[in-house]
C-alpha cells in the first residue's frame, strides 16, 4: 500500500475512533452520568435553568465608578454578596483612544467545549459611554454554573468576542477589549430585475465558522444599501462568510461560503425580484391556541410547480425521468401534427424532443438554484400568526420550532397560501424529592434529565434548580422533555445525590408519582503530599469515578467538555476533604494548574464513612512557552490556542497520558505559557489562529506522525523552555 494511501487510511479510523468515542460520550443531548457518580457537581444550589434573568445594564456615567471596585478572588459563592460583583469593561482601539457607542452584548455561552464557545441567548446589552466604558449590573444574577461572553460590534472595527465570563471566577468580569480597524470587506450594489437601485434593502453578514444557536448563524455585521444601491461592510474578520440580502416585497438572496481576505474587499452585486408570502397559524394541538414566539421556517422545495431531483439520487429516478421525457416527447409530436393540420404556429413548435439526458440537465440546473435558494424565516406574534414574505415563486416545506414544543414534522404550502400548522407540546415529569433515609421532603433542590444510568455525565445545560413556596413538600414539574427514555438525577446541599426510575415518555405526555430519594453520601478525606512525604497546601484536586481510568480515550474526551466536577483545595498541611460521597470506585487526580497532572490509587467507598484516600505526590512539572504569529501579516497572533501533547511512537504508545495533553490561549501579545507539564516527549500544534480552528494543522500534523516524525521537545521535571515563534 502506498504511503499516501496509508496515511488516508490513518486518520479515517483515527476519526471513525473519536467519533465513536463521541457517541459513547454523548448518546443523547441531555446527557448523564453513572449510578456511581450521579452526584457530581457542585454541591450549591443552581439557579433555575430556563432563559438567564437578564441582567440590569446601562452605560456608565462615571469613568471611575466603570473602572470597577476591587474583585475579590475568592471563589463566588450565589447564595453570598449579591449585587456585589457585575460584568465592566473598556473598549478601545489600536492607539489607546476609547471607543465610543460600541454595542456590547452580554450572550450565554452554549458550548460543552472547555476550549471553545458558542453564541447562545442574549442576556442584556449596552453601548459603550464617551470613556468606552460599558457595564451589566449585578453579575450575581446570572448563573454561578453557567459560562457567558461577550461580543463586540462597531461598523468601523472588527467584531471581537470575549470568553470566558464565568460568574464563578470573579477576575474574568472585568475585561477590556482592543478592536482593530483591520480586515477585509465586502461592497457592491443592490437592484431589482429591470436594474432599478434598491435603497431599502439590507446586507447581514455572518460568520461561517463561528457556532451560534441563532437559525442563520452568528451575525458579524450588517448595514442598509443607501439611495443608489450601494452597500459597503468594512472591517469584516477574515474568514468565510454568508450573506443574506432582503428588502420589502422583493426576494430574499444569499451568498455562502465566500471566504473574506484580510486587506482586500470583495465585490458583490446582488439583483431581487419581486417576492412573494407564506402565511398562517401556528396552534397547540392540545388547546387550539395560537402558540406565541415559535420559529417558522420555509424551504423551497421546487419552482413554478415543478418537482425537484437531487441529481445525486438520478439512478433512483431514471424511470421516473424516462417518463417525462416520454411525455415531453409525445407532446411535441402532438404539435407538428397540430402545425402540419395548420393549428398551431412553428414557433410553438421549434423544441428539439426531449430525452432522458436533457430532463436530467434541467432536474440539475433547478437542484442547484434550490440548493442555493435561502430559507425563508419569520416568528408567530402574540396571537400565534406569521408571515414568512421575500420568497420565489413555487412550492416550500413549512417546519416549525417553539419552546416547549416538538418540532413539526415537514408539511407543504404554495407561495400565496394560508397555512395551519399544528406542534404538540413537549412531555413532563412529575413527583417528589424526599431524603432517602428519613422520608422527609427536600425542598432545595437541583434535577437533571438524562437518558438513563448508563450516560457519562451530566453537563450544567440540563439542570435545574426548585425551591421557594413550591417545593415546601419536596414537589416538582420537570417539564418540556421530548419522547424517550428519561431518569432524573438530584443533587441539594448536604446530600450526595440520587436518581428517579427510568421512565419511558410519549408524545405530550406528563407522568406522575416518580421519587427521587437523595442519599447523604460519606466524606472522603485525604492529603497531597511532596516526594519527602510532607503535606502540600493550596493544590487543587478533583475526584473522579475510576472507571474512566479503563477508557483513556474517553477520559481524553471528558476533559475536553464543560461538566461539574466535585472539587477541593488542600489546606496548609496538605488535606482536603470531599463530603456527600456516594457509594463507589474512585481516583483523586490534581487540577490543571502549576503542578503536574497526578493521581492516586484506585480506593472504594462504601455506605460508612469517613474514607481516607491514598497520598496524591505533587510534582512541580516543566513549563513551555513561545509566541503565535498571524499567517497573514506575521505580526503576534493574540486569539491563538496552542495544544501540546505527548509524542509517543507506535513502539512507546504507553507513553501517552490523556491528562497531560494541554491547552493555552495566548495573551495580548501572542504568547502562551503551559505550566505543570509531566517530564516528557511533546509536540505543539496551534489549534487555532486568528479565533478560527485550524483543522488543516491537527489533521496535518496527525498525518506527518505517520511518516517522517515531527519536531518534538524534551521537557524535565522543574524545565523551563521556550520554543520561539510558531
């Protein structure tokens, strides 16, 4: 076999295993834990997990006061000191000069990934004061285990985003943000079919690669088309990008995937035709009422009433086209025999007869126009009415989405027509929380919903908190669960954890009488220790279950995902301690920090505590550090994340350690520092540059692993090294 081929071969299974790892890892959305570690997480008392309570923002008035009061760097405790924290900020440009009537927004952060985020809903927003201050009032509000950002338009700058805004870590509220006025851009004219300027029309640029849980994407930037046409977006991230061109009665057009150069402006025109609308009601199926808020989405599926082909699939519908073509051709021949009988004119009849290979042509010309072809969106009023307007003449799918509802299934319409859609509601749980070993009712509470005992864990998204004049009895309602197999996980202060009965939901259904009983758990204690044996305090560890250890792959993968960890700091004389234990197999391993990744033996816990767990040996480790250059100008890259993971042969393979595999984002001058690495063999790949993943470089390097070895570094235990510029 070649060696190109070998290494195609390589990195197909290599993807074949992460994705398998991946299914394994994360079976449904809602995904959960074992028996064994139903209770990870922190042990406070979440928030309700529905939308974020928005938080109270306005400009600052006074430059002092937005430079914020001092930040405590204790960790935040919700239940303490509200009020006294908010998310502050200056904006600024490459000379120092403040940026004035910036639009901040303050969004959650909806990605799983430790690394990466994803636009989720607004919270609040602001403009930037004359000072470039901005600031959310009462940060406290938002959720102590929920992430958030920040993201940052102006039309004469570049968009940034900020993350991590993490309520839980009171340094990260206070950020000041450089926008440059670099880029590329996008410019060109806008006019109807007969060439005719539009000045109403609007240009939405969004970012192709940036993930967002809005239907079009993320929106980097927009403006309106002015008298004569024109429109010119400038300061656009390099990258590539979506367009979506609307105006009032006219169509809407779309361009994707064009790539934007830094230092360069594209040229695009754009020609509308007169559009047409869709209609309608979207009702419960249940109550009849309009349903307010839901999301209607129309796809066209073909044009002036024709059927559209997938050319792909033109072996399934060979016949099929055979057939129209027959048709094509029979009524042809019935016109020369009209025109030779002197009933019709020639020019009627002047088509060459079809055959199967012209109609396939004209099935492939119409696919590619509807592939093209945006979706057309609107979202129902308070009575539950919409209308979808900007689209083409032809026939569209109607799919609708709504909080607390399934989505609907595909059901057709005709521009011009008025549609009923009918979604049913989502299912429920219901029942009480009550301590497992007395009866008595809990009334503070947090409840996951997961797939059933054999899900890995349990991420923040699912989990909701319950307490107040509700839950006096321990009740709950833990609605808006789709058909399926559910169990219920619970956590509350001073208690381990618990589950419900796996229970199988219908359509709309709500099930009643489930109990999820909350077991104290035991304490576990122990002590982090140095190679004399003596304690060592001020060191971050986490429990874990000890079945990870059987799956490296999966434990790779879990510590690459956003989860509640049970977690402790050692005191002065090196122990720590972690109350409400369930009863299980565990390993204590050290947290990302300044030491090198190490953990304990294998130790049991049983149903009587306390439990001592083995000696964690601290290591200092070595640290690395260097410098990321932009590709585009070489200039310092201050949005790149490098990763450095040991570099084992296939004759070593053992060498590789799934916690020692580390991540670093570089400061504002390029230049990253990994610290508490384990003595070793490492190589460093920069996963990404200028905020955008760089595939190419972990695929490529994968693949150079294969052949020729890569550039690697020797790090010794208390080294420090730098690698210079990547």
């Amino acid at each position: 076999m070649k060696r190109g081929a070998t290494v195609a071969v390589f990195v197909l299974c290599a993807v074949a295993i992460v994705g398998g790892a991946a299914w394994y890892l994360l079976q449904d959305p809602s995904v959960g834990s074992s028996a064994k570690d139903a209770s990870f997480g922190s042990r406070d008392l979440a928030a309700r997990r529905d939308a974020p309570e928005p938080a109270v923002s306005r400009p600052s008035s006074d430059p002092a006061a937005a430079a914020g009061r001092p930040i405590s760097s204790v960790p935040f405790d919700p239940q303490l000191a509200r009020g006294e924290l908010f998310v502050s900020g200056t904006v600024f440009e490459d000379s120092g000069r403040p940026v004035v009537g910036a639009r901040v927004d303050l969004l959650v952060d909806s990605s799983r990934s430790l690394t990466g985020f994803q636009e989720g809903a607004l919270v609040a927003g602001t403009l930037t004061n004359d000072a470039g201050n901005f600031q959310f009032e009462d940060a406290a509000r938002l959720k102590a285990r929920d992430r958030y950002l920040l993201r940052v338009r102006h039309p004469d700058y570049q968009l940034e985003r900020v993350s991590p805004i993490d309520p839980a870590v009171p340094a990260t509220l206070r950020r000041d943000i450089l926008l440059r006025r670099t880029g590329g851009g996008l410019a060109g004219q806008i006019t109807d079919e007969y060439g005719t300027p539009l000045n109403n029309a609007v240009v939405a640029v969004y970012d192709a690669v940036q993930a967002s849980t809005e239907y079009l994407g993320a929106l980097e930037k927009e403006a309106a088309a002015d008298a004569t046409g024109r429109f010119r977006l400038s300061s656009l991230r390099a990258g590539f990008k979506t367009v979506r061109v609307t105006a009032p009665g006219y169509t809407t057009a779309a361009r994707t995937d064009f790539e934007v150069r830094e230092g360069a402006m594209l040229g695009l025109d754009f020609r509308l035709a007169r559009g047409r609308s869709i209609s309608g009601n979207v009702v419960g199926r249940d109550s009849g009422q309009g349903v307010a808020g839901a999301l209607v989405v129309a796809r066209l599926l073909r044009l002036d009433g024709q059927r559209g082909v997938d050319p792909a699939d033109a072996e399934k519908h060979a016949a099929e086209i055979a057939k129209v073509a027959a048709a094509a051709n029979e009524e042809a021949a019935a016109r020369a025999a009209k025109r030779a009988a002197g009933a019709e004119s020639a020019a009627d009849s002047e088509a060459e007869p079809a055959t199967a290979e012209d109609e396939l042509r004209r099935q492939r010309a119409q696919w590619a126009t509807l592939r093209k072809a945006p979706p057309g969106i609107a979202k129902t009023d308070a009575e539950g009415a919409f209308e979808i307007q900007g689209l083409e003449d032809g026939a569209y799918e109607i799919i609708v989405r709504a909080a607390g509802y399934q989505e609907s299934s595909p059901q057709g319409a005709m521009v011009g027509e008025s549609v009923l859609v009918e979604i049913s509601r989502n299912g429920a749980l219901r029942g009480r929380c009550i301590d497992a070993a007395t009866g008595e009712p809990v009334t503070a509470f947090t409840l996951a919903a997961v797939a059933g005992p054999e899900q890995r864990f349990i991420p923040s998204s699912v989990k909701r908190g319950f307490s107040g004049p509700g839950t006096a009895d321990g009740a709950f309602e833990y609605g808006d669960l789709a058909p399926g197999r559910w169990q219920l996980v619970g956590e509350a202060p001073g208690y381990a954890g618990g589950r419900s009965e796996v229970v199988q939901l219908s359509m709309g259904e709500t099930r009643e009488g489930l109990v999820v009983k909350l077991e104290r758990g035991v304490e576990v204690n122990g002590k982090v220790v140095d190679a004399s044996g003596k304690g060592v305090g001020g060191v971050g560890v986490h429990l874990e279950p000890s079945d990870l250890a059987a799956h490296p792959l999966a434990a790779l993968m879990m510590r690459q995902v956003r989860r509640d960890r049970i977690s402790a700091t050692s005191d002065a004389g090196g122990r720590y301690r972690f109350p409400n234990v369930l009863a299980g197999s565990y390993h204590v391993e050290t947290a990302e920090g300044a030491l090198a990744p190490s953990k304990t033996a294998v130790f049991a816990v049983g149903a009587a505590g306390p439990v001592e767990a083995p000696d964690l040996l601290a290591s200092r480790g070595a640290t690395m550090t260097g410098r990321v250059l932009r590709k585009s100008d070489r200039a310092p890259d201050p949005e790149a994340t490098v990763r450095v993971a040991p570099y084992a042969t296939a004759a070593d393979a053992s060498a590789f350690t799934a916690g020692s595999q580390r991540e670093a984002a570089t400061d504002a001058a390029g230049r990253f520092v990994l610290d508490g690495l384990p003595p070793g063999n490492y190589r460093v790949m920069v996963v990404r540059r200028e905020n955008v993943q760089n595939f190419a470089e972990i695929l490529g390097t994968v693949a150079r692993n294969q052949g020729s070895p890569p550039t690697t570094y020797v790090l010794t235990d208390g080294a420090s090294l730098d690698v210079g510029d990547l």
